[in-house]
C-alpha cells in the first residue's frame, strides 16, 4: 500500500508501552529512494527530545486512528545512544543506534544495501572519516518539498509531497503540484525520471518533455489509490515514448 509522507507526518507514533510522539520528517536515501527515517518529536515526555525512529520499528499503521504503531519501546528509546536529528547523520551514530536496537546495519547506499532484519551485529571498527562525517545520500522530505520541477522544456511546478509504499518504505512517487502552469492540478513523477536534484539551486530535474506530465491522470490525495487508477498510469507513463 502506498502512504502518503505528509499524511503519515500527522499521525501519531505508539511504542509498545505508551505514545512516543509525532513525526516532525522523514529522511530519505537519493540512491535508492527510500525512506532511511522518521523525524519524531517526542514531546514533553523527554523535553521534546528529538529521536530518529528506522522502518525497522514499524509494527502497522491503523489510518482509522491516526496512528502508527511501533514493535519498540519508549524506554529502548530512552535508553538509546544519540543519534542526530538533523543532517548529516553519522555513520558511527546509525551503527550505534541499529546495535542498541538489535538491527543489522549494511551502511550506506553506494557501499552496500540496508538490511533492518531483526539481528545483532557486532562491534563495527573505527569508521574513516567520510564515514563520521555522515551519509551524502540522506535527505529530508520536509526540505526537498517545495523543490521546483524542471522537464526539459520547461517549469512545471513543485514537490508537494511523497509516495512510498509500506514494507521496505521504497519511494514509488513524488507529487507534483503544477500551480501556475496547469493551476489547481497535481500529478505524479516516477524518481526514475529524475535526471539530476541541484541540492544547491533546489530543483529537480526530470528527462522527461511536458506533454507526459500533462497528459498524466490527475492526482487527488482525498481518492484511494486504486488498481485502476494504477493502471492509467501505467498506460501513460510506460505505454509511450516520454
């Protein structure tokens, strides 16, 4: 099933023996698109102390509630070693912060990929210091919303929000909301038709031309995602020349 970020962002998070908190972000990986991530603030309970909770902890998402129930603890969280909530995330921090937690950490995208089966690792050596000083590929969902998007004639719009589907939490779409170039309507782009993200210029750029996008269904977040309206994607996105 596919979640929507900005969605998920106003549920709230239930450890296994009480309420946690409130997702404030998530944190993605440019490699593999994938959500690495949330951003939690965990309120007065621990003095709005942000934490970053891995889909390693997602146990279900109950929509009815509002709520997204985790297989963790708010005293594992407690207890758990510092781990930045802004970025760039330490390499040493994450190692540190899946061992308490009993996960098993790969590293980052480009050296290997992320496992968050429910296994022990042991100690990791020392890192270098690329590795202290963080992962490159990890980015917020909060910052890049609001990104422009550039096909290869022209401007079409922004980054709204997130699509990422439930299990491995993989990005299948960004929306796009079109706002002066086709007003009032929002579509949706595969990360497959990213040709570049300028992080310095805040854009994204697609290698796709205009007429896909236009051409594209509209996307309405208030309608559940169905097969059919799966199936008309499909059709336009692959069923033709970009």
């Amino acid at each position: 099933m596919l979640w929507s970020v900005n969605k998920l962002s106003g549920f709230r998070l239930r450890a296994a023996d009480g309420d946690l908190g409130k997702p404030k972000d998530c944190f993605f990986d440019d490699f593999h698109w994938t959500i690495r991530y949330l951003v939690a603030d965990t309120g007065t309970w621990l003095s709005h102390r942000k934490v970053l909770v891995a889909p390693s902890a997602f146990a279900g998402i109950n929509e009815a509630e509002q709520s997204l129930q985790l297989s963790i603890s708010r005293k594992q969280v407690e207890d758990s070693p510092p781990i930045e909530a802004d970025l760039p995330v330490s390499s040493r921090r994450e190692q540190e912060y899946f061992q308490h937690f009993g996960w098993i950490w790969f590293g980052p995208p480009g050296a290997g990929e992320i496992s968050y089966a429910p296994l022990m690792v042991p100690a990791a050596p020392e890192p270098a210091a690329s590795e202290r000083q963080g992962d490159p590929h990890l980015r917020s969902c909060r910052e890049v919303a609001g990104y422009r998007i550039h096909t290869l004639d022209t401007h079409i719009g922004h980054v709204s929000d997130f699509l990422a589907e439930d299990g491995r939490w993989t990005i299948q779409y960004l929306v796009v909301d079109t706002g002066n170039w086709w007003p009032g309507k929002k579509v949706l782009v595969l990360p497959g038709w990213i040709e570049r993200v300028s992080w310095k210029a805040t854009e994204v750029r697609l290698k796709v031309t205009a007429r896909t996008i236009q051409e594209a269904p509209e996307f309405d977040s208030s309608v559940p995602f169905t097969k059919e309206y799966e199936e008309r994607l499909a059709r336009t996105y692959f069923g033709k020349s970009a």
